[in-house]
C-alpha cells in the first residue's frame, strides 16, 4: 500500500505519456499520410450539419414480393396450360390466393407451383383452401431475409445517391430492423438530399393496354396515373418487360428536337437484349416508361429498337433531369424510404456550441484546481496533477476510437472532473480523521487509501450503473454523454487510485513528514 | 497554499445534531415533494421536442427580430404563426409547431414538410439564418419517450438492487425512497422554471441520481463501519456521528461538482438549462442524503440495526 515499484511508477507514467501522444493529433496536422492519425470527430451539434431518420416501408417489400409472386404464377400456370380466377395478393397476412378454373385442376395447380424455383428454396408454401382457393403464403423466415436484404441495399443505394451529391463525410448507419440514419456533416439545408432519397426511383417498362382503355382493367392491369397529369390514367400491365435497373448509364441531357431537358440512359446487355425483344415483339403498340408507379412516357413504338439507347422525357428541368439522372444510376431502392426525424444545425450554432463547451470545461476545470489548492493544500495539488492526467487520458480514449464527440459529451467530461476529485477528497478527509486520533502520517495514510477504496469503488459503480443505461435508451447526444461518463469513470479510476495515490506515497517517502498538510 | 490548506468547511470534531432536526426535515421534503407532485399534475412539464414530436426551427434575423414580419413570411408559406417566440437575444426567434394530428395517414411526412415550408419563409427574409431545425415525427417522439422512462425506471431498480447488494435492505429502502423524493423536486423545478423535459433532460435527471445516491452510499458506508465499531451507541447518536464525520467530505465534494457544472450554467449555450438542473440536483441530493436519507434509515433500522443497545433482559 505504501511502496510502489520502480515498474509500476514506469508504467503509470507511460500511461500518462501514452495519453498525451494520442491528444497529440486533434492539435496538429497529420505530417504524413503514412503516421497513424486518429482523432475526436466533432458531432453534428457542434460542427453543423445534418441528422435524417428514414424509416423503411416493409410493407412495400412484402407488397412487391407479393406482385412478383402473383406474376410468377400466373406464367407458370399459363405455360402449364392451366387457367385460374380470381388471383389476388393480401400484403397483411403475404399470400397470394386464387381459384383453379375447374376443381378437377387442384391437383396440377399445386403440381406445377410447387415446382416453381422460389417453391423449392422454401420462400413460400402451397396449400389447397377448403372452399377450393388455393393459397400460396410466403415463409415469414423468407420475409426476415428478404427485409433485412431491402434495408442492406437501401443503405448502400442511400450511400451512392449521397456520394453523388459530393457531401464530405457522409455516415449511413443501420438503425434497428428498418430504420437507416444519415448524418451529413456540413449540410444545413437537407431538403434535396431528403428530396433524392424519398425518390424510390424504380424505372420499369411496361406495354400499354390499349384495348383496356376506358374498361375497367382485368386481372394483371393497373392504372397508373401520368406523373405530369394525375388525373389522366393509363390501363399498364403488371408484367415488367424491362427493367431499369439493367442501366448502365444515365445522363441529363438537352433533347435535339423539342430543346428540352431529358434523360438519356443506357441498357447492359440484358436490358439491351430485353428492350430489343419486346420493341420488336410489340411495333405499332404503346409501351410506357413507370417510375415509382407514376407513367412518365407512353410512346408508340415505331421500330425495334436494338441500340440499347434511350431517352426519357416529361417536362424535366435542369434541376429534375439532373437529380433522375442520379438516381437512375445509384440504383432504385427496394422500398420507399421516409424521414421521420431530423435535425439540422447551422454552422453558426455550432461554432458558438464549441466556444461555450470550451469556455465552460475551461472555467470549471480551474474553479475545481483553485478549490482543490486552497482547500487540500499540498495533496490537493497532488489530485490537481491527477485531474489533469484524467482530462488527457479521456481525450486520448476518444481520440483512440475516433469517436464523436458532442456538447453533451463535454458537459459528460466536465461532471467526470467534477466527480473525479471525490476520490482525493474521501483520502485526504479520512487521513485528517485519522491524524486527529493521533496515527503516525504512515499509519493516517494507509488508513486512508484502505478505507477509501472500497468507497471509491461502491461510487463509481453507482454512477457506472446509471450511465450503462443511459446508454442503452439514448439516442444521439444522450448516447455521447453516457460514453463520456463511462470512459471518465475508467479514467478517474485509474488517475485516483494511482497516479495521484503514487504522488503521495512518493512524496511520503522522499521527505519523512513528521506532519502532513492536512 | 501548496503546502497546508488555506481553508477547510468543517473544523474537526463537528457534531451537529441532525438527527433532532429529522421530523423538520423529513416534513419539509414532503411538502415540497407534494408540491412538486401537485405541479407535474398542473400545469406539468413542459415536454421538448424529442417527447412533444413536431418541429422547432431557430433562426437569427439581421437586427432586432421583426415579428410581424417573420409571421407574414410564414403566412405567405401557410405555416401556422401561433408558433413563433423570441428566445435569447433580440435578433433570435423561435418557431415551435406542433406535429400534425396523428390520425390523418400522412402525418409524417407533413411533420417533416413543415420544416422546408418554415426554411422557405425564412429564406424571404433579408439576411435570415437558421440556426437549427429540427422536425420529429409522432412515432419517434413516441419511442423515445418510452425509451427515457425506460432508463430512468430501469436506472433506478438497478440501484436499489446494488444497494440491497451491498448493505442491509434498510439502507436499501431508505436511499430508494429518498431518490424518489430527490426525482419528484426535480420535477417540480422543471415545471417552475418551464425547463423543457426532454432527452437530455433525462440525462440530467439521471446524473444526478446517480450523484445522490454516492452520496448516500458514502454515509452509510460511514455508518455501516461505526455499527461494527461502536456497538452499543444508539442508533440516532451513530447515525449523527457518520453524518458528522463524513460532512467534510460531503460539502467538498458537492461542491466540486457544482462548481464544474456551474460555468455549463452560465455560458453552456443549449446545455445551460441542463447545468442548472444539474445544480439543483446536487444542492437536493447532498442534503437529502443528510435530512432524509439518514432519518429514513432510522425510523426503518431503530429495532434491527441496533440489537446490541437493547437494554439487557
């Protein structure tokens, strides 16, 4: 208790060292790329920027694997020869359901779906209903997959739309099952990144039709509204002949003839072979381009068209071509996302958020030194010399997981310095009550760092407690001050129960005190 | 001052006699206990955005905030000016709205709409910023409000449970039940000063639990120790000579803390409604452990905590 080992001071002493090398880079500049440069990331609040929650529609997922499914059996039964009624999909309990055209069907029914690719990879189950329905039901292990695949890709199409927008240090993060949270530092107007990414952009061609204009559409139809004339609907059929996501490129560009904004895509060679097929299947008839469920363009198709060139337009702006350019190449989403929160700050607010974290940690850390100095003297200075190692360990440790740092994360350091005296305070005051039962200074002190110790510890276990579970519901700047707090916690431990125990028993040793400044 | 202290709270061989003064005590942390309660029923507290959901948007005007002005803008662009306040200095105005009804489909999106619609007017204002905007739907509100109770519930049985752990199930009760008195004041303070209860808020409030109940651990550590030590003294005289002998450190290290915070208080910008209620945590918790905490464990450990000092059958 009273003898620390040559080793033992070394290797606090390096610990503080340690600690200041690692501050060492959020002062400087990195002198070379190869130097191992980790620093504190300032959060949001404090350098400006944006914070958008999106929320994943699953509902869509389950919905368009539905409509998929249908299509699907609807092919295989027609390439079987067999003929169906009724065929209707109901996202809530995610089966599609239809009625053989003659009972005596049921049996090749449930043969010829069974034996459907997606059946034999288990997605979904085939059974007869007892009034004769068949019922064909997606697995829910399929659809965990399939959701948890759609908040993957969602994540890696939001990264591709923002990289293309060239915000600087953009972070995507996957927020329980179906949420996804962006932060963009230094944007303080997200409104056309949170326009970009509430865009699906899902771009599919589709034949026209025609001869169901007018009637109400039969099975396997949907009409779709004109993006520039909701009220004018176009009979589409379900069927997707092309897909936009067999792009290659697209580019914003000025049509030649009209002199107005469009967009120019290329297929890869599937979608180039597909759009080929059917242009050349379908010549004289109408085709249109869908994205997210809205008929951009019905043209007539006048030749095959085999380039694998084409060109959208709709009364696009610069800023509209643009903007669908971009998505069409980031990819479409595979479900419609939507903000639920966001917080943006401006980059005034965070500056002045700095100067008042900084003024306030600054001003409380010397209205901590100045009342440790006059209140406990010598050993005061002592947890003063440790306050300071405590204040640079936490900064190393931030720095060490480049981790953020917000104003409730330096509110989060200036408590911890607050509390991290406490220890100093339980030593000094019991060894004064020992003094005044008359122990030797040898025998005050050793009393004191026992008897303090197991306080210590019973208080810092307390507050690691409450801080593990502010962790644990926080969210954002919470979450930081909790961190904070926990790192301050292993800190103080350190600094209190060492370096500023060592202080003293060195000094002890060195000058044999026949009194001490108590 | 670098060698003998300057200046010390308490000279040594201080007894004061608190425990005569603990039914004043105990009475006074009631009424103002009740009085809180009374509070947080009526008028309540005053939610902030992250419980509330809706949006708030913060802006600086060039010169002196021209209300009438600010209203019109927002008026032009059918947002709701009922809203607007000034806040801090005379160039800063702040629109708060309420979240659309959540009933209608597409409440959501039309809480985030706002936010854009509320830019749009400010940015017909000459020489407008906006400091801040923040927009949070019903469903987030919601779960996050679930989720800061949660902490606090589940905080606060998890130190109960540590206690219990760590000392006899009296000291247990009596700290649980003096953190509970410390949560309601705490309360009250926030709806007397309008302080808007929010996430950070509960970071406070949890922070300062977590203080309080330090500082109970450390007296009754005290007095744990005078139990083995002083056998047969009455229960009321240990548990006066703990608090005494541990008031030194008590007021130092209270006031430790309350001078870190207190420069938060002062220039900590949109943290200083945080500090303050971190101040008066720390002035409730360091006397609620000396008024309250202590008297409690009296009345609770009087017959079993003190066998010894039966008199002899």
């Amino acid at each position: 208790m009273m003898y620390y080992s040559r080793l033992k001071l070394a290797s606090v002493v390096a610990v503080c060292l340690l600690g200041v090398l690692l501050c060492l880079p959020n002062a400087l500049r990195q002198p070379a790329p190869t130097v191992p440069w980790r620093q504190i990331h300032l959060g949001l609040d404090l350098r400006g920027g944006s914070y958008l929650l999106m929320q994943v529609d699953m509902n869509s997922v389950t919905a368009d694997r539905l409509r998929t499914l249908a299509d699907g059996t609807r092919q295989a039964l027609l390439g079987a020869g067999l003929g169906y009624r009724d065929i209707a999909t109901d996202t809530h309990a995610g089966t599609v359901t239809f009625t053989p055209r003659t009972p005596s069907e049921t049996e090749a029914d449930l043969k010829t779906l069974r034996a459907m690719p997606m059946a034999v990879a288990n997605e979904f189950a085939v059974a007869q209903r007892p009034d004769g329905a068949i019922a064909i039901t997606l697995s829910p292990e399929a659809m965990r997959l399939r959701a948890t695949e759609a908040v993957t890709q969602s994540i890696e199409i939001v990264r591709r739309r923002i990289d293309a927008t060239g915000a600087v240090d953009p972070e995507i993060t996957r927020q329980g099952d179906d949420r996804i949270v962006v932060e963009l530092p230094g944007i303080s107007d997200p409104e056309r990144v949170k326009h970009l990414l509430g865009t699906t952009a899902k771009m599919t061609f589709h034949m026209v039709q025609d001869s169901a204009l007018g009637a109400i559409p039969g099975p396997g139809v949907t009409l779709l509204p004109m993006m520039n004339a909701p009220d004018q609907k176009l009979p589409i059929a379900d069927h997707v002949d092309v897909d936009g996501s067999d792009l290659t490129n697209a580019s914003a560009a000025i049509d030649q003839q009209t002199g107005e904004w469009a967009v120019d895509f290329t297929f890869d060679s599937v979608g180039a072979r597909a759009f080929a097929a059917t242009t050349r299947a379908n010549v004289g008839r109408r085709f249109a381009i869908v994205l997210d469920n809205k008929v951009v363009q019905a043209p007539v198709i006048r030749s095959a068209i085999t380039g694998g060139n084409g060109q959208i337009s709709g009364g696009f702006d610069a800023q509209s071509a643009t903007d669908l350019a971009l998505l069409l190449r980031a990819g479409a989403l595979p479900a419609p996302l939507s903000v639920i929160e966001q917080r943006t700050i401006g980059p005034s607010l965070g500056a002045d958020s700095i100067r008042a974290g900084m003024i306030s940690l600054g001003v409380g850390f010397g209205l901590v030194i100045v009342f440790m100095a006059l209140f406990y003297g010598r050993f005061g200075w002592y947890a003063n010399v440790a306050l300071l190692a405590n204040l640079v360990l936490m900064v190393a440790i931030l720095s060490l997981f480049q981790a953020t740092l917000t104003l409730p994360g330096m509110a989060g350091m200036l408590l911890t310095l607050g509390m991290a005296v406490d220890a100093n305070i339980l030593i000094n005051e019991r060894i004064r009550e020992e003094i005044a039962r008359n122990r030797t200074p040898l025998a005050a002190m050793q009393a004191g760092f026992e008897r303090a110790t197991s306080t210590i510890l019973d208080s810092n276990a307390t507050a690691l407690l409450a801080h593990i579970m502010l962790f644990a519901f926080g969210t954002g700047p919470v979450q930081n001050f909790a961190l904070t707090i926990m790192i301050g916690i292993v800190t103080t431990l350190f600094t209190t129960l060492l370096l500023s125990r060592m202080l003293m028993v060195r000094w002890y040793a060195r000058t044999r005190p026949t009194v001490l400044p108590v | 001052m670098f060698s003998r202290p300057l200046l010390r709270f308490v000279p040594n061989g201080t007894r004061i006699n608190f425990m005569r003064g603990r039914f004043i005590g105990l009475a006074t942390s009631a009424v103002l206990s009740i009085a809180s309660i009374i509070l947080f029923l009526h008028p309540g507290l005053t939610l902030g955005l992250d419980f509330r959901g809706g949006i708030v948007v913060e802006v600086r005007t060039q010169g002196p905030a021209d209300f009438g002005q600010v209203r019109a803008a927002l008026a032009g662009q059918h947002v709701d000016a009922a809203g607007v306040q000034s806040f801090g200095a005379p160039d800063d105005v702040l629109i708060r709205l309420d979240a659309p009804p959540a009933a209608s489909a597409d409440h959501e999106a039309r809480t985030q709409a706002l936010v854009d619609s509320v830019r749009h007017a400010v940015a017909t204002l000459p020489g407008a910023q906006v400091l801040r905007a923040d927009a949070v739907g019903a469903s987030v509100s919601a779960e996050l409000f679930r989720d800061g109770m949660l902490a606090l519930g589940i905080s606060l049985l998890m130190i109960l449970g540590y206690i219990w752990f760590r000392f006899e199930w009296e000291f247990a009760v009596s700290a649980v039940i003096t953190l509970i008195l410390d949560l309601t004041k705490a309360v009250g303070f926030l709806v007397v000063t309008h302080f808007e209860f929010d996430l950070v808020m509960v970071a406070a409030i949890l922070t300062i639990l977590g203080y309080s109940t330090n500082d109970k651990v450390v007296v009754y550590d005290r007095v744990r120790e005078n139990l083995r030590k002083y056998r047969t003294m009455p229960l009321a005289e240990l548990i006066d000579l703990s608090i005494n002998e541990t008031l030194s450190r008590t007021l130092g290290t209270s006031m430790t803390v309350f001078l870190a915070a207190l420069p938060l208080a002062l220039f900590g910008a949109s943290l200083s409604s945080f500090a303050w209620v971190m101040l008066f945590g720390i002035v409730v918790g360091t006397s609620s452990s000396i008024f309250i905490a202590a008297p409690i464990l009296l009345l609770l450990g009087e017959k079993r905590l003190r066998r010894d000092a039966r008199p002899p059958r």
